[in-house]
C-alpha cells in the first residue's frame, strides 16, 4: 500500500471518527437536556477551564521546545496536551450529560462578544479533532515536513480553542450562570 493511500485512509479515519465524536456531542447539547443523575458537579466547569489553561501552557511549552530543537521534550508536551484535552473531553460529556447546557445570562454589548466567542470557540473545535489526529499521525510516522504544514494551523487552533475554553467559563461565571 502506497503512503499517499495509507494517508488518505487515516485521513478519512480520523473524519469518520470526528464526525461520529461531533455528532454525539451534538446529541447530548441539542437533544438531550441533561437531568441524568443527582450528583452534584458544579466543580466540573472550572476543572474543565483549568484542563484548557494547562493544555495551552503545555502547548506554548511544546511549540518553544521544538523551536529550541528539542524533540522529545516537544513530544512528550504534546502527547500531554493531548491527554489533557482528553481529560477535558470526558469532564464536559459527564457535566452535560447530567447537568445539560448551560445558558449564557449576561446582557447588552458583551452578550454579542459572548456569542462571537463561543460560536468560534464551537466551530473551531468541530475542526480541531481531525486536525490533531492527522498531526500526530504524520509525526508518529516520522513523516515532519507534513507534520510541521499541518502543524501551522493545527497549533493556533488548539490554541486558540483552548484560551477560548477559559475565558467563556468566566463570562459564564460573571454573568452568574
């Protein structure tokens, strides 16, 4: 089997599972209104924030890293950030399963700059799954200069996604929801 085949493949592989990944969690926020379970998980949205600072410190880390041409300290950041976006993954599919969404109440001008930010939040993270996956691929099999194109937008992406993450938890928390 041909690369460009084998990277096709895991290209469609990684669309498939995205799309499987964005359509249950698409279920769960549209579909499902929350209300399973009697635990209480309030801690969970700012665990989640704290999970997207640090993913983001591990990623500015890992970007330095292999700019200083370290390699495997750049790996192994990114392997980490990757562990814990995971993390935050799983703490948002628990929170909105037995909590459902939560409703943005702040007014006036900054209820606009609120919606700007969580639309583009949501539409970038829709693309950041297959964008990572492809960039990991590429890298684990060796494959840098298609690593390292990918990678461009990958970075401020996830980056962006995970900043973005924080600071839509205090506009929640300042307007009270």
């Amino acid at each position: 089997m041909s690369t460009e085949t084998q990277d096709r493949g895991f290209v469609a592989f990684s669309g498939v599972v995205s799309f499987a990944v964005l359509a249950f969690l698409s279920w769960l926020l549209f579909v499902r209104q929350g209300g399973a379970g009697h635990a209480n998980l309030s801690f969970i949205p700012a665990l989640n924030a704290t999970l997207n600072a640090i993913a983001a410190a591990l990623l500015i880390a890992g970007w330095r890293a292999i700019r200083g041409g370290n390699r495997a300290l750049h790996k192994r950041l990114m392997v980490s950030a990757f562990g814990v976006s995971l993390l935050f993954l799983a703490g948002y599919v628990v929170y909105h399963y037995a909590h459902g969404d939560t409703h943005y109440t702040g007014v006036g001008p900054i209820r606009a700059v609120y919606f700007t930010i969580l639309i583009s939040h949501i539409v970038l993270s829709a693309a950041l799954l297959p964008l990572v996956l492809v960039t990991f691929y590429f890298a684990l099999r060796g494959r840098y200069r298609a690593h390292r194109r990918i990678a461009r937008f990958t970075l401020p992406v996830w980056l962006y996604v995970s900043i973005t993450g924080v600071v839509i938890f205090f506009m929640l928390r300042a307007a009270g929801a």
